[in-house]
C-alpha cells in the first residue's frame, strides 16, 4: 500500500546519518592520537634531558622565583601524563561510538530490507488484483471439498447455482461457526464471478476469513481492496477496522494506528458494534 511505504520514509534519514556521525567520530580519534604521539615524543624528550630520576634541569623554561628545575620538570611530566591518559580515554570513548554507530547501522539497514521485502510482497498482491483473484481458480473448490466432508446438507446445496447472495449468505454462516475455508470458498466464488455490486461484501468475507486463519498480511491486502471500492459507502468503516486488526496482526503497530485514526477522520460519528470494535483495536494497539 502506498500509505505504508510513504512510512518507510522516516527510516531513511536515520540511515544516512550513522555514517556521517562515524566518520565524524573516526576524524577526532585521528586528531586525538596525533595529538598522544605528539605528548609522548616530548615525554621521551624530557626523559632523555632529565634521566631516569628526572633530577636534571630541563631547558625548556627559565626558573620561576629562583624555584627548583627539578620540582619544575617533575611537575611539568605529570601533568603531560595526565593529559595523556585523558587523551586516551577519550579515543577509546569515541571508538565505543564508532562501533556503536556501525551497529545502528547493521540494525536500521536489517529492519529496512525486511520492510521492503514485506512491501514488495504486498504492491505485487494488489498489481495481481488485491490477493483475491490472483490465485488459479482451481484452488477454490478444494475448501469446498472439505466442506462437503464435514457438512453433510453440503452437496444439496452446491447441487446447482449458487447467487452471489446465496454465496454470502452461506460464507457469512460459515464464518459465524468459524469454518474459515468455506466462508473464503464463499467469497471467492463471488469474486471470481465479477459480480462488481457485491464485490465490496465478497472482500470483506474474504478478509474475515483470512483473518480468522491467520494470514494477516492477505487478509490486510482483502480489506484494502474493499475499501478501495467505496470509500465512503457503509461498509467502508468495517473495512479499515480489518485493515487495523490485520496490521495488528503480523505486528504493524503503527499502520494499524495510523488507520483508525483515518478511520476517526472519516467517519467521527461510528456507534454501536463498529464503535466498539473500533476503540478495542485502538486498546490492543495502544493508539493514542
């Protein structure tokens, strides 16, 4: 769906800044250890002038108040040691960011390449006609074979025609009973006949039925479609209610919010079962 991918978009940036704040990261530890070598080689220098106790005076500065080179030169080295250590510290704290960095990236790029593989996934479904009517046609009498397995009064009812009602009608009960592979034969039955006034009603049923089996992300692609087809008939609100709870299902928090909160802008006066149905996939999203 175009609304998901324009969501993606926030990844991005996030992306492209890692790098910059490691190379940022990388140029002040090579400042930093230029700056070490260049302490360590005035500390050889002192040693080598001073000695190994540091008693000889250091030409580097005349005696202040007629003081002590030696106290001078030992005070001088300290505070070159310290500001070595300091110095290391610091590398070793910027390499920490560095290798910090470098994981963010691994992770963003990881999330990144599995979102779009999910999206890809679902812009070919509906370039091949939403999910529903992609599939071969021979794939849905099988259902209906199951059913005439487990439901004796099943043949006398397959035995001519079925209308697109009559094919509803039947899908709906099955649903209610949560015999999901009839409720889907059902839907596409209709689907598969081109019937374009009850195909809304068809896409619906096909994508409770796919809900009830667990297949979140076909079942997202039959709601979308049957939202698609009348935006603003009556059934339009059931079918972003399906849309959230199909995201909720495969773990899209933040499509499933984002759709009820279309769904709040476009219908703000729902009530009774939608209503509430609404406001329990806002809960076990945690919308605000």
């Amino acid at each position: 769906m175009l609304r998901t991918l324009l969501r993606l978009a926030p990844l991005l940036p996030l992306l492209g800044a890692a790098p910059a704040l490691a190379q940022m990261d990388s140029r002040e530890g090579i400042a930093l250890q230029n700056q070490i070598l260049q302490l360590r080689q005035e500390l050889d220098a002192l040693r080598q002038q001073g000695g190994s106790g540091y008693a000889t005076p250091v030409p580097m500065a005349p005696p202040m108040r007629g003081g002590a080179p030696a106290a001078g030169s030992s005070e001088l080295l300290t505070q070159l040691l310290d500001r070595v250590g300091a110095l290391e510290d610091e590398v070793r704290r910027l390499r920490g960011r560095v290798e910090e960095s470098d994981y963010r990236i691994r992770t963003n790029q990881q999330a990144l390449e599995k979102l779009q593989g999910d999206m890809d996934y679902r812009l070919q479904q509906l370039e091949q006609g939403g999910g529903g009517a992609a599939r071969p046609a021979s794939q849905a009498p099988r259902p209906q074979q199951r059913s005439e397995a487990e439901t004796p009064v099943a043949p006398a009812a397959n035995a001519g025609p079925r209308t697109a009602e009559r094919a509803l009608a039947d899908g709906q009960a099955a649903l209610s009973r949560r015999d999901y592979s009839t409720a889907e034969a059902a839907a596409r039955e209709v689907i598969g006949a081109r019937n374009t006034a009850r195909m809304q009603d068809a896409q619906l049923l096909l994508g409770e039925s796919l809900l009830g089996r667990r297949e979140y992300q076909n079942a997202a692609l039959a709601f979308d479609d049957a939202f698609r087809r009348n935006r603003s008939g009556a059934r339009a609100p059931e079918a972003l209610i399906g849309l959230s709870n199909s995201f909720l299902g495969f773990g899209a928090k933040r499509e499933a919010c984002a759709t009820l909160d279309d769904l709040r802008s476009q219908f703000p006066k729902l009530s009774g079962n939608l209503a509430q149905r609404a406001a329990d996939a806002r809960q076990r999203g945690g919308c605000r």
